[in-house]
C-alpha cells in the first residue's frame, strides 16, 4: 500500500481500534466512522503492514454492530488473527526449548523484548510475534552460545551490529552483546542498581520455564532506545509503540521515574522520549499519568510520518529478508539520508554514533 494513497480516515481508524484492543474498551465515536468496504479493505492492510492486526482485531470486539466491516473482511480478520496465535505457540516451545538447551550448557540469557512483552498483553497471543532476541551479559557467555548453537549443526549469520542470527525450529533468533542499543560512546546509562538489574518470568509454555528479562526501568530504556534506531533507519511501526505504551502502563509504579529521566538524559534521549510519550497520550490513549515522567513534545506528527511511511522496519518498502545483501545495504543508507532532519533534531549524537557503528559493521 502507497501511503500517499492511504487516506487519513483510514489511519484514524486504525489507530481508533487499536485504542480499543490495547484498554479492551469501547472505541469512541470518530469521524472516520463509518468505513466503506475499500477503506476496511485498506485499514486491514495497513494492520498487517504495521503487524498490530491482532491487536486491532480485538478492538473490532469494541465496536458498535453498525460500525463493523462487511462480513467477508471480517472472516480474513478472524483467520489472520488465529494465524498469530498459532505462530506465537510455535515461537513459545522454541524458546522454551532453546533455553532449555543454554540451561543444560550452563548459560542464562537475557530476553529482550519479543514474548516477554506479550505478555502484558490482555489476550499475549495476539501480540505478533517477530524472532527470539537474547542478550548475553559477556563475550564468554555470548562465544559460548554460538558454539552450542553450532554444535546442533546450525550455521549462524554475523550482523553488521555485531549480533549473530539463525534459524531455531523455524523460528529466527538473535544473540546480542549489546543490551540496549545506544551507540555514542559518551552516552552511557547506569550500569549498577536496582533500576538496572533483571527479573524472572513465567514463560507462557507447557514446561513453565522461567525466563530473565530487564527490570521495568531498563526495558523501558532499552525500548526508547530500540525504537529511534529503527526510526532513524529503515522504519518503526506500531507494534513497537504497542508494547511501549503498555509498558508504561503496567510498570508505572515499578519505575523508578527520576533515575529512568536522568538516564534518558545522559544518554541523549532527552528530545526523543517526549515525542514518543506524547504519541503513547496523544495516538494510543495512554493515561498520561501512567507515563514513566511527564515530559511530552507539543505535536507526535514528525514521528507519526516515519511510521506510516516505513511500516514495521521498512516492511511498507518491501521485505528486507528476501532483498539481496547489498540493496539492503543502500536502502538502509538511504533511509538514514531521509531521515537526517529528524535525527539532528531529535537524538544527533545518538544518530551519529548509530550510523558510524553500521558503518564500521559493513566493513567488516
């Protein structure tokens, strides 16, 4: 879909159910209310481009029987929504079974984002899940995972980032040895301290294995940080805020609010998180009281236009999976040159470091 031929209705509306699926309440009368059947059509389409169509099939509950879309789209819907949930209980037994593997080999990851998240989802197999992303506190824990991984007779794909990526059971899965992605070695965000630290989880599989992720503080650092580096380069979509927006929810009063702002700070952030607080109030209905510290920017516009021009990391572009190497490569450029005005504004220093370590990356 070209965005300049996605109307603004259509956009509203989108935005206006997935209001109603991350709160689970009614979606409020709008404007764009009724859709005609090609505006359905295109609000469905964008969903998927965005990967939020779970989320916005349950705010299709929140809607009254007159404002639905026509029954044929709505079938669609309901089998595209049962497809999510199907592939994430695929994706929890593999990351069960691949902790479960580490485990026996004495290593203990760190779950980034992805299924820990899901989970603050009122129905978390909704949540479209995307790979198995995994933070290894050291080189040795980090060497010693991709020698076990090698070892089942996997081949694994260095990143320019560094990180390593391969297929587990059909599912792609990421090794990190950066924990959040800030670059500009000035910036530096606490390494020590409660608000720093992990925490246990129940995984949502048949073994109950119990996961570790970043406490509250630090996976909301983690996620500010994970969505400007996508939005500085091929794209950012929906889901991302999704989960930041119910993050702030859930965590509020597990977050240590002044330490996280101080650490936004420090570590270049400070004109980016409020634009991306005001589109968790502004676009999303998140509470503004429930926002981690009350900082906003007066209009989430110049970071609306990245997402609906990008998609989910450039999928409104094409699929950078089935691109060659080197097309990736220039587009990802590219991306970075278009979006130059919004990085020197928002996040420069970060930007800067950012593009210098891809850059260092590519020539490996």
């Amino acid at each position: 879909m070209d965005r300049k031929k996605t109307s603004e209705p259509v956009r509203a509306a989108l935005l206006a159910l997935l209001r109603g699926g991350l709160w689970e309440q009614d979606v409020k009368p709008h404007s764009c209310f009724p859709l005609s059947r090609d505006s359905w059509e295109e609000v469905f389409l964008l969903s998927k481009q965005q990967t939020v169509t779970g989320v916005a099939f349950r705010g299709l509950h929140h809607l009254p029987d007159g404002m639905l879309p026509p029954e044929s789209l709505l079938l669609r819907w309901m089998a595209a929504a049962d497809g999510i949930e199907r592939k994430n209980k695929e994706m929890n037994l593999a990351l069960d079974s691949l902790l479960t593997l580490f485990a026996r080999h004495g290593l203990h990851p760190i779950l980034q984002k992805g299924q820990g998240l899901a989970s603050l989802y009122a129905y978390p197999l909704l949540r479209e899940c995307g790979d198995i992303d995994l933070y290894f506190v050291d080189e040795k824990e980090f060497e010693s995972a991709s020698d076990s991984i090698q070892a089942q007779g996997i081949r694994l794909v260095r990143k320019a980032d560094g990180s390593l990526m391969y297929s587990w059971h059909g599912v792609p899965v990421e090794h990190h040895i950066r924990l959040v992605d800030l670059y500009h070695p000035h910036h530096r965000y606490p390494k020590t301290g409660s608000a720093w630290g992990f925490r246990d989880m129940v995984l949502p599989a048949a073994s109950g294995l119990r996961v570790t992720v970043p406490a509250p503080s630090l996976n909301l650092l983690l996620q500010y940080a994970h969505i400007l580096k996508h939005a500085l380069g091929r794209g950012i979509g929906l889901r991302q805020l999704c989960d930041l927006a119910l993050s702030c929810d859930k965590w509020h009063t597990e977050v240590h609010h002044a330490i996280l702002r101080e650490a936004c700070l420090q570590s270049g952030l400070g004109k980016w998180v409020p634009l991306l607080h005001t589109f968790l109030t502004d676009c999303l209905g998140l509470a503004p009281d429930r926002l981690p510290y009350p900082e906003a920017a007066p209009d989430a516009r110049p970071l609306l236009d990245i997402i609906w021009r990008g998609g989910n990391f450039g999928q409104q572009k094409g699929s950078p999976s089935v691109q060659p190497a080197m097309l990736r490569k220039v587009q990802t450029a590219d991306a970075f040159r278009r979006n130059l005005c919004f990085a020197l504004h928002y996040a420069p220093k970060e930007a800067f470091g950012l593009f210098i370590n891809l850059l260092k990356g590519q020539a490996r």
